[in-house]
C-alpha cells in the first residue's frame, strides 16, 4: 500500500480515493469524523448512518479523478 500523508489536503484525498478504488470500506469511512454528515440525496448523520453508503461506492471500486485540491 502507499504511504499517504493524510494531514495534508492533496494526501487525505489521495487516500480516500485509494481507498474506493480497492474496496477498503473502513479506510474510506476513517476519512470522516465521527460527528459528519454525508449528502448522498439525504442527509447521513455519523459513521454508522454514512458506512451504509460508503459500502455501496467501495463495492463499485471506482476509479476516482480529479482536480488536485486547491490550498488557500
């Protein structure tokens, strides 16, 4: 596995799009804090509500690009 570092903006995306790309459901759900809310047509609230719909993307292990986020 790659070493991320996730206290950086561009490393904590890295790692989370790793993460769906293989399937690693409980990497992914590590990317939020326990008190999130997640916005999926409805509105998740905590790690046991948003893990439902972080199954279902990990499940299709997309392969997740994008921008490079932008620090300000």
């Amino acid at each position: 596995m790659q070493d991320f570092n996730r206290t950086t903006p561009v490393g904590a995306v890295a790692y989370f799009r790793h993460c769906i790309k293989y399937g690693n459901v409980n990497g992914a759900l590590s990317c939020f804090h326990s008190e999130a809310v997640y916005l999926d047509g409805r509105e998740l609230r905590g790690l046991d509500e948003i893990k439902t719909a972080i199954q279902a993307i990990c499940a299709l292990q997309f392969q997740i690009s994008g921008a490079t986020p932008i620090l300000h």
